[in-house]
C-alpha cells in the first residue's frame, strides 16, 4: 500500500512539472506577462486629483469675491 502512494505521489509530481513547463513556455519564459492589469476600485474624492483641484479653484474664487 506505501508503494502505492509514494508512486502516485511521484506520478502527480511529475505531471504537475510537465504542466508547468508547458505554461511557462506558452507565456514567454516567466511571469504572467499578458494578464490584464487589475483595476482599480472607485477613487474617493479625497484621491481625485482634478476634484481637488476644481475645490481649490472654488475656494480661491470665493475669497476673491470678499464673500
């Protein structure tokens, strides 16, 4: 029974290096150089560089009126 599991042991080794070869090849030689990037959550006002911009604009505008 030991035989048994150190040979499928062995077996699942083996072919899991075969499939790994084989994906390294298909991409290059490394890394997953084709997937997509991830994208990025929506960004909160406090990140939006143009929103902080438009409120710093606001802000000025309004001190230049003498409201």
């Amino acid at each position: 029974m030991l035989r048994l599991v150190v040979f499928l042991a062995l077996f699942a080794a083996v072919v899991y290096a075969c499939f790994w070869l084989i994906d390294r090849r298909n991409n290059g030689g490394g890394g997953h150089t084709g997937a997509k990037p991830i994208p990025r959550g929506p960004v909160g006002p406090d990140d939006d560089e143009e929103f902080l911009r438009e409120l710093e604009r606001r802000r000025r505008h309004s001190k230049g009126d003498g409201t």
